[in-house]
C-alpha cells in the first residue's frame, strides 16, 4: 500500500482562505477510512506532531530538543507504535 501525503499538512495561505493554520484530519485524507489501524495510527501520530511547530535538528529524535530531522520523525513514529 502506497500512502501519499503532502509536506503541506497547514493548508492554504492567510489570502486564499480561511482554513490557514488549520491542522490536516485523518478523516481529510481521500482513502483513509480504508488504512489498516496501524497505518492509521502512524498517520494520526505524524499530524499531531505537526501541531508541536518543530524545528529543525540535525541528528535529533527527541521532542526534549523543540525538533527533529527527517530520519528522527520516522524513528520518532515507529517507535510510538
């Protein structure tokens, strides 16, 4: 199964509407509802991160560090599961 999701998870501009700032649901994303439970999960894991408004860390997985690089959000929600 291949899931898609966009970097963008904050939607829209402040001009183009007024959902700017507001955070992607699950239930947003097309096909979703068809997801096993621990993709799911994962998914649900990864966009209330996003809510956290994290930097960038180079070689960081821990929340303690107000960021993380790519690799440390992946660890970061495998291991949450």
């Amino acid at each position: 199964m291949t899931i898609a999701i966009s970097t963008g998870v904050v939607r829209g501009t402040e001009e183009q509407d007024e959902s700017f700032g507001q955070k992607l649901k699950l239930a947003e994303i097309s096909g979703s509802e068809s997801y096993s439970p621990d993709v799911r999960k994962i998914i649900d894991l990864g966009l209330n991160l996003t809510a956290k408004n994290l930097g960038y860390k180079i070689n960081s997985a821990d929340l303690g560090r107000r960021g993380m690089d790519s690799s440390g959000v992946v660890y970061y929600l495998l291991s949450q599961c």
